[in-house]
C-alpha cells in the first residue's frame, strides 16, 4: 500500500500505516460521520454529548456536579451586549452555604482571601493565559491613589469590593478552586451565566452572613466581595477597516488595547488588612487605563466605571 502514493500515506510510530484521499468521488460523496459530539456553533462544543472533556482547559465541574465553561468563540465574544447575564448559578449547594454560615470559622479578611487566589493562580506559569489575575478598576485607584485598600486608622475598606480582570482560562482555573476555597476559608462563589451558557463573571463572598441569591446584582454584605471579570482577546477595528487586538471585558463591555492589558506588571504590595504580603498583577498601562475609565482619578469621587467603553 506504501507504494502506491509516498505522498498520499505515512507510518505512524505505531507500525500502522496512515493515507488521505486522493479519490475526487470519494471527497464530493463523503458524509460526516463523527460520534458523541455536537458542535453548535464555530467554537463551541455541546458538553451536554457523551464527550464532556474535549479540552480539558474551558470546562470545569462544580461541588453541584454541574459543568460550566468558557467561549473561545472569538465571533460569540465579540457580539456579546455588556451585562448580559441570562442566569446566576452558585458553585456550591445554598444549603451547605447557609450551615457553613451559620457555623462561622470564615475568614473575615476579603485581602488575605485574595492573597491565597492569588498564590494559587501565580504558580502558573506567568506567560500562560491560566496566570492573569490583574487588579481591576477601583483597585487599581485605591493603589495608586491611596496606596491601601483599607482605612489605617479605622480597618474599613475604602471599597465595597475587590475587582479583578481574569483570563478565561484563569475563570476555569479559579471555579476549579472552589472547594478548597470553602473548605479553608468558608468562602465560595457564583457565576453569571451569558446568553451563550457561557460563565463571563464571578463574585466570590463569605458564607457567613451572605443569604444566598440568583438576581445578577451586586453583593452587599459586611465582608466585602471579590468580582472577577473575565477578559478574552479579540479583533476590533477603530476608525478604519482594519482591525487591531484589543483585550474585551466580557461583563461591561469595554474594550482595552491588548497593551494596556500585556504584559502584565507583578508587585507585592503590603497592606494594613491582610496578614501577608500581596503579590499582585497589574496591566501593562494602568494609568492609560485609568485615565480613560475614570478621567481624573487623583481626586476622589463617587465615579463608577462604565460600560462599552474603547480605551486605545
């Protein structure tokens, strides 16, 4: 058989001989003939099939035994409307939430929460997608403007919240972390689902004194939450008809030019409310970023970030 056409056959390391087709007929009346695996859209593959690990690096199981994943469908990420969250799922089951809470032994400090986070996910390799945790929006203000993320006198955190911009990879990564994040924090998390079934944002709370919730609104509570936004890389064209890669945040919609994300900066920052030092990532252009989110900064005020903005 190997002679019939050298460049139309090989032999594998296993002894066995492999070929392509060389036959028009054959190519023109071929039919698909794959098994076990729905593929609904380009990118995207039905995990509800009997093949629920194609790749092992966009889905993951949660403590509920139900399978969440990312969209590394760049046309589906590029067309997704800010803030669309089509259902809110926890990770872990409201009752054994609502125990743990009642149970106390939670920590208290959302700080040293994100400390653990962030050595887990630092451990990857730094130029993997799976290691981009970076500080987000308000954060990276309470850094540079107030160099804390707490009142040294009071111990009141200056936000209500911890922001970070996450990879999709790094979403799977950290809803891989949930277990252990409960067992040794009493923490968990719940993800926003988009209209594509596809997790784009996290809030991670305390289980003591959270009451659980499906309504995709902000977390109020005395321990204040972690909201991870997920960011994926995309084409968009400005002004012209070419395009330019940008850095999309798939919850608010904006848009960062893939340098102001990349690389990334790694400080270690210390601050009054958490018991060690935080090793922390940051985009490459934080005050290029900070400047077109916020404006002027330097100033307090009462400013939130926006939605659909283009910062280039």
């Amino acid at each position: 058989m190997t002679g019939i056409d050298k460049n139309a056959t090989f032999v594998s390391a296993t002894n066995e001989t492999f070929m392509i087709s060389t036959d028009i007929d054959h190519n023109v009346n071929l039919k698909p003939t794959i098994t076990d695996v729905t593929i609904s859209r380009v990118g995207e593959v039905d995990l509800d099939s009997n093949v629920t690990d194609i790749d092992n690096h966009v889905t993951f199981v949660s403590a509920t035994n139900e399978t969440f994943r990312i969209s590394t469908d760049m046309h589906h990420n590029v067309k997704l409307l800010p803030l669309q969250a089509k259902k809110v799922r926890y990770l872990r089951n409201t009752a054994d939430i609502i125990t743990r809470g009642k149970a106390g032994n939670c920590t208290l400090s959302s700080l040293d929460v994100l400390a653990w986070i962030m050595n887990e996910v630092n451990n990857v390799k730094h130029d993997s997608k799976s290691s981009t945790l970076m500080i987000a929006y308000g954060g990276l203000i309470h850094i540079h403007r107030e160099k804390e993320f707490v009142n040294k006198t009071t111990g009141q955190y200056i936000d209500d919240d911890v922001d970070l911009w996450a990879s999709l990879e790094t979403l799977v990564r950290v809803g891989r972390l949930e277990p252990e994040l409960f067992e040794q924090h009493g923490w968990t998390m719940r993800a926003f689902i988009d209209p594509g079934n596809y997790v784009i944002f996290y809030q991670l709370m305390a289980a003591c004194g959270h009451e659980p919730s499906l309504l995709a609104d902000k977390l109020v509570g005395k321990i204040p939450a972690i909201e991870i936004y997920g960011v994926t890389k995309v084409q968009k064209s400005i002004k012209s008809l070419e395009t330019s890669p940008f850095v999309k945040d798939l919850w608010m919609g904006n848009y960062f030019s893939e340098s102001m994300f990349y690389p990334p900066q790694y400080i270690d920052f210390v601050t009054a409310g958490a018991l060690q030092t935080l090793h922390l990532q940051l985009p490459n252009k934080v005050l290029d970023i900070m400047a077109c989110v916020y404006g002027n900064w330097t100033t307090p005020s009462g400013k939130h970030a926006s939605a659909r903005l283009v910062c280039a």
